[in-house]
C-alpha cells in the first residue's frame, strides 16, 4: 500500500524566502503566481501526489507555514 500526505499551506503567513523548495527531495514545491496580503510568491505543490511525507519543507520552514497530512486509506 503507498503512502499519501497532503500539504498544507498558509499562505498569508509565507514570505517567499524558497527554502521549502530548495530543500524537497522529489522538487515538487514552487513559488505561486498569485501573491498573497503582504505582497510575496507563496509557496506551492506542483504534484502532490509524488509527496514522501519527508517533511523537510515543514522542518525547515522559518514561519512554520508548512504542515503535512498523512492520509488514511480512501480519504481523497
């Protein structure tokens, strides 16, 4: 059975500084086209399917914007 997270993000609080993106082992983070209310590029996932649950972007995380969910067996 394969392992599945979702990843969640609050983007008010994102500064853009990247380093989530930097740091994800499969590259699936990217800076979003829309800015938020302070003005910056938050933090995205391109294809959260390919997420490992690694929580490296959660960890390194300086504003602890990141939070990431295991989900259960079905839930989509």
């Amino acid at each position: 059975m394969n392992r599945r997270f979702r990843l969640s993000f609050n983007a008010d609080k994102c500064k853009g500084c990247e380093i989530c993106v930097s740091v994800c082992p499969k590259h699936i983070l990217a800076m979003d086209t829309a800015v938020n209310a302070k003005g910056y590029h938050p933090a995205c996932c391109t294809d959260e399917t390919q997420c490992i649950g690694c929580t490296s972007c959660a960890l390194m995380c300086p504003d602890y914007c990141i939070t990431i969910y295991e989900l259960e067996e079905g839930e989509a």
